[in-house]
C-alpha cells in the first residue's frame, strides 16, 4: 500500500498501523518488558525511544500515536508527552541551557507563557518576545552565536495571528518549533517549510473527544532522541491508555475537521456581520488581516473562532450564560462546541494591561466548534448574541 498517494484525510485513517491485524489499535498496558538474556537487555537499555524496555523510555502504544502523528507530520521520529505542556517543557528545558536565548512570541497559549516568563528566568535562559504577526521582528531578534531556540505558535491561542512559516523556516542557526496545536498536520505542516520541530497538544484535535492528555513532538530524528533522552528523565511520559483514545480518535481527524472548519467558519460569517461584535478573528475569513498568509500556509481556517464584543467584560458573560447548547469549558478540538472567556479564564491569572499586551480584550470570546449540525450551533449562538447586544 503506497500511503504517500494518498490525502492527508486517508492518512490519518490508517496512520500508525500495519496493513495486517487488527484494525482496532491495541493497547499495551505493561511498565516492564522482559528480555531474552543479558546481552538483550544491554541493547534495549540503550536504544533510543525504546518501547520494549521500561514504561517512562516508552511503550508500544505511546509510541504507535507518535509514529502516525510523525508520518501525517511528513517527520522522520516523533514522541509522545504526558500533556502539550510535556512537550513543550521537553524541547525547551531538553534544548536549552543556562546562558542559552531564545526567541518566542507574546501572543502563546497561557501555559508557555508561564514556561517562558517564569520558568525559564529562574534558569539563567535568557528570552525574547516578539510580535507573531511582525517577520522584521522574529529576525531582528534571532541573535547568531546566542539563540538557541526560535519557539512559534500559529495560529496563535487564543487571538489566531499567524506567523510566516517560510520566514521562519528560513532561519539558520537555531533550532525552529512550531506549537501546531491550533492547525493539526491536516491544516498546515510546518516541517515542509524547514522548521526542525513540530509539538501539539494531543489533548485537543487530534485525540478529538475530551479523554486524553497527551502531547506530541515531531521532527529530524536526531533531534528526537536528543530530546527522548531528556524526556526519560524529566519524567513527562505519556499514559498508553491515553494514547490508545489518542490513536482511535486519530482515524476520525479529516471528517472532524472539515465539520468544525465548516461551522467555524459560517459563525465567523454571522458574527461579522452582528453588531454587537467589534471585531472577529478567523484565518478563514476573507476580511481577516493575515487572509494572504493563511491561503499560504493553511488548508482552511481551522476549527476555533475568536471574536470581541463591544460590550466588553461583561457582554461576554452575558453571552456565555445565554449559551444552552455550548459548553463552558476550556480546551479545544473536540466533538462538544466549547466557549471560553479568557479574560475569565484561561488567562484570568494576568492583569487586564497584561491582556491587552498580549492581544486579549476583556469582551473576547474563543469558540471552538464542535461536530453539532450547524443549524443547532448558530441557533444557539444567534439567540445568546441577541442577549449580549443589550450590554453594548
Ligand atoms: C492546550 C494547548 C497547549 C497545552 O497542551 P496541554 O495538553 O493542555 O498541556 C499548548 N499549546 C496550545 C496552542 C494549546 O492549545
């Protein structure tokens, strides 16, 4: 079975597995493996993402979802991590060093801004923050000699600002990740364009129910190891249970997808043309201001929706409590339409300057479309905004 031949959708049905067997992924549950002899032993103690050894170097399961996230990744090893934020800490504390720089965007996901903000300072890790929309930015503050990791987020959580993954790409020297978390390998494949490493947040689209926590990275396979060898240490392993969810969800991806782009994308319609609604920001939108960039780079406008009331603070709590179908729930990707108030929320820990700093208003609202009919959603929608507009 020639699988290259094959769309991106296809790929991910049948990515991770053998054309013979089972169809269903099985699930591993063993921490220890036994081995043949002594000399069996020495061998798997030392080889590289091991999945016959002992459960915190790997397992069979953990590392079937990491093998079909690497193959729709078009990356030559990936592995697994209990959480995105697993992930993320293994490339940036497994890359970096005291005296080590890196280059990142104020526009991240609330738990690498910690990492970055917080974290990393304590370790003599020197960083950058720049604008992820500003290329000039990104290149001015890549520092030759001294930067060790370029760190990018796109489309960015929540605001959904892109970075040109060609500029970035491009850079030589240090090593480039993108947090793909937003898009998934079915929407956009940073590695085609040089990056060296991809990671997600397997919690969200790709295991695609709301049971998993797992995070995944992907890139060159030395790389990999390189990182696979601090993994084991710093202890991040993913659960296989989780990534048997993981794996099953995997096979659903493309029609999850092209239903959550779909309502994604006919809401940010509505919430355009409503005027309770000051702004909205959706890559698939043709009035959205990086809408060049995004026809580049990306399959489609991907599954969340952000958007900013007029009303502020208190039009976005007016509508979430109008909501009966959406959830009020963080996260993203999965089959339930899910709102969330950062301002509230996810990024209720900042102050509002620090907010607006980073592109958060007080009245944004970050849906992530579910797999409703779509008639359902905007209904509920619809009415919920009605109940919003009398706050502005
Ligand atoms: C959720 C998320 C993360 C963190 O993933 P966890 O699985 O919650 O640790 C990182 N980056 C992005 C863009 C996310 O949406």
């Amino acid at each position: 079975m020639n699988r290259l031949a094959h769309h991106p959708e296809t790929a991910a049905l049948l990515a991770g597995r053998s054309a013979e067997g089972g169809l269903a992924p099985a699930l591993e549950p063993s921490t220890a493996f036994g081995a043949a002899d002594a000399a069996d032993a020495a061998r798997r103690a030392v080889r590289p993402r091991v999945t016959d050894f002992y459960g915190r170097y790997g397992n069979p399961t953990v590392q079937a979802f990491a093998d079909a996230v690497a193959e729709l990744e078009g990356a030559e090893a990936a592995i697994c991590s209990s959480s995105g934020m697993g992930a993320i800490s293994t490339v940036v504390l497994g890359m970096c060093s005291q005296g080590s720089h890196v280059v990142t965007q104020r526009q991240l996901f609330s738990g690498t801004l910690q990492l970055f903000t917080q974290v990393c300072p304590r370790f003599g890790i020197g960083v950058t923050f720049v604008d992820v929309e500003d290329t000039e930015a990104w290149l001015a503050a890549v520092e030759p000699g001294r930067t060790t990791l370029v760190f990018v987020e796109t489309p960015s959580n929540p605001t959904l600002a892109l970075a040109d993954l060609d500029a970035l790409g491009a850079i030589a020297g240090p090593i480039t990740v993108v947090d793909s978390t937003m898009a998934t390998p079915l929407i956009q494949r940073p590695l085609d364009y040089g990056v060296d490493l991809v990671v997600h947040s397997a919690t969200k689209a790709l295991s695609g129910h709301n049971d998993a926590t797992l995070g995944v990275i992907a890139g060159e396979k030395t790389l990999v190891n390189e990182l696979w060898g601090y993994a084991v240490v710093q202890g991040s392993s993913a659960s296989a249970f989780d990534s048997w969810n993981a794996l099953r969800g995997l096979k659903t991806l493309g029609v999850r997808i092209e239903r959550q782009c779909a309502n994604a994308l006919q809401v940010a319609s509505i919430l355009s043309a409503h005027s309770a609604v000051a702004e909205v920001f959706y890559p698939g939108l043709d009035r959205h201001r990086q809408r060049e960039l995004a026809a580049r780079q990306m399959a489609s406008g991907g599954g969340c929706v952000t958007f900013e009331f007029v009303g502020g603070y208190e039009a976005a709590c007016t509508f979430v409590d109008a909501l009966h179908l959406a959830y009020l729930a963080p996260s993203l990707g999965g089959p339930e339409t899910l709102v969330n108030h950062p301002a509230s929320m996810t990024h209720a820990q900042l102050a509002p300057a620090e907010r607006a700093a980073i592109g958060i208003g007080e009245g944004m609202i970050r849906m992530s479309m579910g797999l409703e009919h779509p008639d359902d959603v905007t209904a509920d929608i619809c009415s919920a905004l009605q109940a919003a507009h009398t706050c502005s």
